[in-house]
C-alpha cells in the first residue's frame, strides 16, 4: 500500500472511507483557537521561502532537529534559510513514527504538490519546486486561508494588545472571519512585579486609563473585554499550569495588587489567590457575554534554564506536567456555576493520564441550557496526534456526547498546519467507520454522516455562534 494513500489512509473500513470522502473531506474548517499572526493576515503576507514558512517559529520541529543533533545553529540561529532547510532534511528520515514525518508530507502535497518524501537525497529538488510555488499570486495568507475553505480563525490576543491588525482584517475582501481570543495570562504575573508593571502600563496605554487600584484594573479589564466583543471575539482563553483554587476576596487582592504594584515580593500563595480572584471574574465577565471560556490545564513550561536564558519562551523547552487537577478544577468550575456564572467552557489536558478526569467534570457541570455547554476540548500539544487524538475521542464518547464535540483546532503559530484538520478527521472518520463495520454502531450512513459532519464543522458553528 502506498503511503499515505489519499484513498486509505488512516481509513481501515469502508465505511471509514466513505465517511472520509463523502462528508468530512470537504467541510470547511473553524480554527478557533490558533496563535496566528494578526498582522500577517491583515498584510495578506507572502513568504521568501521554504524555511521561513516552515521552520521559523515551529518548536515542534526544533525539539526534533535538537533530538537528532542539530547544532542549534541551524534551528534558531544565524545560518542561512537553506542550511536550516538542510538540516531539517536531514532530520525527516529519523522522524517515523512521529506524527511529524506524517504532517510534513501532507503538507508538502496539499500545499506545494509534492509527493517526494524529504531525505538530503530531495531536499534540492523540494527546495526549487516549493519557492516557485511560493512565488505564484495565490501562496499568500489569504490564499492559503480561501484554499482550506476556513470559515473562521481565533488568533489569540492579550488584554494590552492594540486591536488594530483586526480592524483592518475586516476591511479586507477576505472571506474569512478573523476574531480576537481574550487571553489575559499576563494579569497573573504578580510575583513578578518587573513584567507585571510593564503589562499594567501598556494595560493603561490601550485604555487611556491610570490603574492604581485593584478596582482600576478590573475597569480597564473590563473595557478591553468590551473592545474585544465589539471586534468580534466570543472566546477567551487562559494557559495554566493548573486553576488557582485558593479564595480571595476584594481585600485580599488589593493588598496583593499594592504590593505587585510596588515591587515587593508576592508569595505562592498570595499570588494563586490573586489568580482565583481574577479568575473567577474572567469567568463572570465570560458568562454575561455569552462567551466561550477555554482553559489549557497542565504544562511545565521553559523548564530548561539555560535554553530559556538563550532563547526565551515558545522554543521547545517544556513538557508533559504532572500537577494535580481535578481538586482545583472543581473549585473553579463550582464557584461560577454556584453564582449562576458558569460560561460555556472548553477543557484541554496536556497530560493523557486526566483525560477521563476531564471528560467525565465535563457531566458534572452541564445544566441543559447549552447543549454541550462544558467541552472536553481536542487532544492539544503533546496529545495532538493519532494516539492522542484517539484516546480524548475515546474518553469523550464513553462519558458524554460526541455528537456534540465542537472538534478540531490547530493551536498553531503556521499557516502550512491546516492539514492537521484533515488528519483528524480521518481519525474521527476511521473510529466511527470501523465501529460501524464491526456492528459496534448502527449500519445508518445518515446518522453516522450527521455525526461526522457535526463534529467536523456544525457543532463548532452553532457552538460559538458563527
């Protein structure tokens, strides 16, 4: 069998094919939650060549170019485009079994129309053929966006980011909606004051406001929230190592904020406090908007010291955590539904050993106004793949209902990763295609599409109201 057949592959039925090829192939695609660049879609952005698009920014292939001995040199340094190109060539054959060495071909294919596999044997013909295509009028952000039918992308924005780049998006021709996500992490910052302050100012600059007070914050907060709305945005999102759960009232918080303020030392516990405080009024601010609230729960972040001196966050560093969640997620989850506050929400576990911990909060926290209100969210980062993927999907239809999954997203910072839906589906059409062959599931086509072109595109269009 060739490899990845377009017929076949990851489809081990004929039913998982036909799933495949009748429903999910074609459905347009909701990236709502990504970390593309805003100012690059406004500016419809053309790349030079191959490794800029591919390479830069891409700490997926840099933990794997490190792995295989690459002189960092030829990852984020200053060697050429085409020596990095080189080196990630040389990388490529070592990379079977990665979910890698499948995404790197897909997207040679669906993008460049390429059908070699990369090794140093192809790299120069791969090479030439992909910088003429980027050359073409078409291979430009709004190109590649109409190409993959994408109907929507969430970018994810701080609180003290201009909103600008959106508003110029929306004067554009570009089919594509593109919103703001509310990601307001950098409010968290309070033992350290130095970066906290730097975000305050900035926060102060954006809304044209003084913030002295924990009350001052909170309005400019709510301003932004408020910008953000009117620019479209229906989402917010947090990345958290795991929820704060220690209660914090306006007192408490004050006297945290005076101290940040300052620059005196927060405490651990102060500053888990000063996050639960406001966390819970993210939460509240969410639920009167009718907004959706993601939380990205479990990562051990920059955790090599010295790689993170050289090179700063979002380089490859971090890994799988292995704090407890549950605890701490039913506290914050309880203290909204228990003040009627509870947005629509999203669970996202880095670590697999959660997955039916959160599948199964999700049941725990339905009230029957929404359906699916509370989401066990797609295998993400280190999940974010066959394995991955199936296990969330799994776990997902054994305590609730797939039916009503709002499916896929890139989380990407590239615009070449939009195959990544494609291989989802595939997934998510092999497991209920194969299930219907074994006469594990109905032998009922219109049922089994419905599913499939729900969790493919519906669910997240009606979900999020787009």
């Amino acid at each position: 069998m060739a490899y990845l057949d377009d017929e076949t592959f990851l489809l081990n039925s004929p039913t998982a094919r036909r799933l495949f090829h009748e429903v999910a192939k074609d459905q347009p695609i909701y990236d709502y939650h990504c970390h593309l660049s805003p100012s690059e879609i406004a500016a419809n952005h053309r790349w030079g060549n191959l490794a800029d698009i591919w390479l830069g920014g891409d700490h997926y292939k840099w933990r794997l170019l490190r792995a295989n001995g690459i002189d960092e040199e030829y990852i984020t340094g200053a060697a050429s485009p085409r020596e990095k190109f080189q080196a990630w060539a040389e990388t490529v054959p070592y990379t079977l079994r990665n979910p890698i060495h499948h995404w790197t071909h897909l997207e040679l294919r669906r993008y460049f129309g390429i059908d070699a596999l990369l090794s140093p044997d192809t790299a120069d013909d791969i090479w030439d053929q992909a910088n003429a295509r980027l050359a073409e009028a078409d291979f430009c952000v709004h190109g590649i966006l109409d190409k993959f039918k994408v109907k929507m992308v969430g970018t994810t924005d701080d609180p003290a980011d201009p909103l600008h780049h959106h508003e110029a998006i929306a004067k554009t021709p570009l089919a594509t909606k593109v919103y703001p996500t509310f990601r307001p992490d950098k409010a968290f910052q309070v033992d350290q004051p130095k970066a906290f302050n730097a975000w305050i100012e900035k926060l102060e600059e954006v809304t044209d406001t003084s913030i002295h007070h924990v009350s001052d914050l909170l309005q400019a907060l709510q301003k932004r929230h408020d910008d953000f709305h009117a620019a479209g945005c229906r989402l917010s999102d947090h990345g958290l190592d795991r929820c704060p759960a220690l209660p914090c009232d306006d007192a408490d918080a004050s006297i945290i904020f005076d101290k940040a303020r300052r620059g005196l030392p927060v405490t651990a516990e102060e500053k888990e406090k000063f996050c639960f405080f406001l966390m819970v009024f993210f939460g509240q601010q969410d639920a009167a908007k009718g907004w959706t609230k993601q939380l990205h729960l479990g990562p051990f972040r920059n955790v090599n010291p010295r790689m993170f001196a050289l090179l700063g966050p979002d380089a490859g560093f971090d890994t799988i955590g292995d704090e407890r969640q549950g605890a701490a997620l039913v506290a914050y989850l309880g203290t909204l539904a228990a003040q009627g506050a509870l947005p629509q929400v999203i669970l996202y576990n880095i670590n697999p050993r959660d997955n039916y911990l959160f599948a199964a909060m999700t049941g725990a926290f339905q009230d029957g106004s929404v359906p699916g209100k509370v989401q066990f969210g797609s295998g993400w980062w280190f999940a974010d793949q066959k394995d991955g993927m199936e296990l969330q999907l799994n776990a997902l239809s054994a305590t609730g209902l797939l039916s009503r999954f709002v499916g896929m997203l890139t989380d990407s910072r590239s615009f070449l990763s939009f195959p990544r839906h494609e291989y989802f589906r595939r997934i998510l059409c092999n497991l209920i295609g194969t299930e219907a062959d074994r006469g594990e599931l109905p032998d009922d086509f219109e049922a089994l599409s419905k599913l499939v072109g729900d969790v493919c595109s519906g669910n997240a269009s009606r979900y999020f109201g787009f």
